[in-house]
C-alpha cells in the first residue's frame, strides 16, 4: 500500500496496539506497572517509565509524520533537548547555531559547561552557505552541530540540506530543534538531519494544556541510546500527557493550516500599514531567506516577529492588544503576544548570544478571525487606547465583546 497522506494518518489516529475493543481515540493507560506473567519474564510492557501503550501509540505516529523509524516522547521540550544532547560525552565538541530558544541557551552554558562538554556557536548564515560552520568544522572534531529553523523569536533560516552536508563531511550528526514548523510544515530527516526534535507544548499539541516534548531519527542505533539514558533517567512522557498530546496531534494539519493563513494575511497588512518598523515573516518576500525557506518547508508558520521602533512602543503593542494573551510559548489555538527580551528569552544567561531587542515583538496567530486580530493590533498600536486591563479584570472585560455571527 502507498504510504499515507499525513492527514490521513492524523485522522485515522486511535489505534493502541493491542486494544482488544476497537477503540477509536487512543485509549489512556494510566498505570505506572503492567502484571507479569512470570517472575522471570517480562511481558510487552513493564514499567511505564520503560514503555506504556498510550505513550508508544503517540510515539509511533509522531514517527510516522516525521518519515522517522521511531519517536521518544519526554516530559517536556527542554527534556527531549536534554535527552539528545546526552549523545556529546565529556571532552566532546558541539556546535550550536548562535540563534536559540532561551532554555537552549541555558542548559547549553549553565550545564553542558559543567559537565565538560564544549559548545561553540556560529552563525548559520543561510542561503546555501555555511563559512562559520565549515570553519568551526575544520577547527577541531566535532560530535554535532545542534540549530533551529525558523529560529524563535527572530525567524532566521538555516539552511538544513547545506549544514547536513557539510557536518556529515566531518563526520558530526545534525540536530534539528523544528518546533516552530511541526512535521506538518517541515521534514528535516529528509533535508539530511539525523535528529529532529520538537516542543511539543507548543503547535504539536496546540491547546496549551500539556508540556511535552519528542526527539525523532532514522537511526535505531542512536533512539536505542537515546531509549537506554532516558529510561535510566526516568524523563519520558507520562501516559496522561501522551493522550493529551495524541488528541491534540489529530487536529494538527487544519489547526496549522488555518492559523497560518491568518499569520500571513496579518503580516501583510502589518507591513503595508507601516504598524512596524519591520514586520519579519518567512512567508513576505521581503524576509531575506524567504527563498531558502519555501525550499525546505511547506509553509511559513504561525509566527510573526515585529521591529518597533522603540521598546515603549513594543511594550505597547503587546499590553494594550486585547485578542492575544501577553504569554510566553506559542502554537496554541489562542493567539498570544511577548517581547522575548523579557519573557522566553529572559533566560539566556550572560556570555550567551545576546539576548533578542527589547524592540522584538512575537506574535503567535492562533485560530481567531484575522481581522479581529488586525483591528486589535491597529487599536494597540494607536496610542488613544486604555492598556491591557490587570489579569483579574480580563475575564469582566471579555465580556462586552460582541459576537459577529455572520
Ligand atoms: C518552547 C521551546 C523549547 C522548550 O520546550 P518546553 O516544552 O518549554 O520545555 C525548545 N525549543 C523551542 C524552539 C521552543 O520554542
């Protein structure tokens, strides 16, 4: 049979190996421990740390869209980050692409240095090359050149078929952090990366009820080692999450596919009403590796990033929006707004890459009307209108919103 169409397998998600009812959502096994048999042998499933139905059945669809031979699911995304980056042991070498989620940032300098793994980063300078990569290559061995594409918040591109070659050329592996895009939008396994992971608290689970992340290759030898240190670990995903994460994944495609065409039509009208001084956004042409994007990936995402021209105006923007929450993370159903600088990247410690403006906005476009979003934005932005009203006040002020039904 043809494979798939991942909508398809998306769809058709419900199916737990061995259910003897024909349950068609995933059911939720929630036990910590599976009866044996035998004292001394063990049956399919154990110990839920090792294994569990629920987890496995997520596990193999998360695989299945990313073209992987098999998924590790991990208690968060800085998990699954953890987890792949215990493939460097003491003494190891690894390169880091300069432009990096905050967390990343610092598990990189506040642990890895710690634990006598060195990390350099270098500019992926996008467009078919990589000089600061093929230097930083030559320089000494290196055991894996770690990047992010679309990178969070300032939407960079790196080019994933260039920096695979020239890491395999070194003999050093490629991880992928692909969280803004999802396997819906993006498929680095089949630009030459060995690893791609995800947050998937993020767009793969998509309602902002679960923290949850997956590491995905085509290698059995390295998910094998992986599967070794993070049952040795204990960080795997608790069955409850994996369905969460399951019921969440069945609406990836139309979830991202509306959302993003909301991002779009929003980043447009952004950059012709001048709201911006920059409106940065994979999917404009004006966006410099907007070429080199569209041939890696499906589609831009959901994710805009915003140059004001002072931070007093990017802070602003984001207090007096009344659509989008003022939150960290993104991807969700509900659009949300946050100035890096002093939410998700507030974490990069010093001696890291600095830390993105405090004039960078990031918007998150959830499944709302887009022109209820872009009024919101134009009235945030002329300066007439109260600020966001306190958190305790929100839910009262929701209120007199009235409802367009047609
Ligand atoms: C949020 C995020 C992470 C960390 O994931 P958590 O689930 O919050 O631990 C890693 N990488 C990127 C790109 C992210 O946006």
């Amino acid at each position: 049979m043809t494979p798939l169409h991942p909508a398809t397998a998306l769809a058709r998600n419900g199916a737990v190996a061995g259910d003897p009812y024909g349950a068609t959502s995933p059911p939720l096994y929630q036990t910590s421990t599976f009866a044996q048999d035998r004292c001394d042998a063990f049956g399919e499933f154990d110990y839920t740390r090792t294994d569990n139905p629920t987890r496995r059945a997520v596990e193999s669809l998360l695989a299945e869209l990313e073209g992987a031979h098999g998924a590790l699911c991990y208690a968060s995304g800085m998990a699954a980050i953890a987890g792949a980056l215990r493939l460097a042991k003491p003494g190891d070498r690894i390169l880091c692409g300069r432009d990096l989620y905050g967390g990343t940032q610092r598990f990189l300098h506040e642990h890895l240095d710690g634990v006598g793994v060195e990390h350099v980063d270098f500019d992926t300078d996008g467009n078919g090359r990589c000089l600061a990569l093929e230097l930083a290559l030559r320089s000494a061995p290196v055991k894996l050149v770690f990047v992010e594409t679309p990178s969070n918040p300032r939407l960079s591109v790196s080019d994933l078929r260039a920096i695979s070659r020239a890491a395999h050329a070194h003999g050093a592996l490629v991880v992928v952090d692909a969280t803004a895009m999802t396997p819906w939008l993006m498929r680095p396994l089949d630009l030459g990366a060995d690893i791609v992971l995800h947050s998937a608290t993020k767009g793969l689970s998509g309602h902002g009820d679960v923290t949850a992340g997956v590491v995905l290759s085509r290698d059995e030898g390295l998910l094998g080692t992986l599967a070794k240190k993070r049952n040795a670990e204990g960080a795997a995903l608790a069955p409850f999450e994996s369905w969460l994460l399951a019921r969440g994944l069945r609406t990836l495609g139309v979830r991202v596919d509306a959302a993003q065409r909301s991002a779009l039509a929003i980043a447009r009208a952004l950059a012709s009403e001048g709201l911006a001084e920059r409106v940065i956004y994979p999917g404009l042409p004006s966006h410099p590796q907007a070429e080199l994007h569209a041939n890696q990936a499906r589609g831009p995402g959901v994710l805009i990033a915003l140059e004001l021209a002072t931070p007093e105006a990017a802070a602003q923007l984001v207090e007096r929006t009344r659509l989008f929450s003022t939150a960290v993370s993104f991807g969700g159903v509900s659009s949300s707004i946050s100035v890096p600088h002093f939410m998700s990247h507030a974490s990069v410690p010093d001696g890291a890459a600095p830390r993105p403006s405090d004039r960078l906005v990031r918007l998150s476009v959830g499944l709302e009307d887009p022109d209820d979003l872009i009024d919101d934005l134009r009235q945030a932005a002329s300066s007439h209108e109260p600020a966001k009203p306190p958190l305790g006040a929100i839910r009262r002020a929701k209120k007199p919103f009235p409802l367009r039904l047609t």
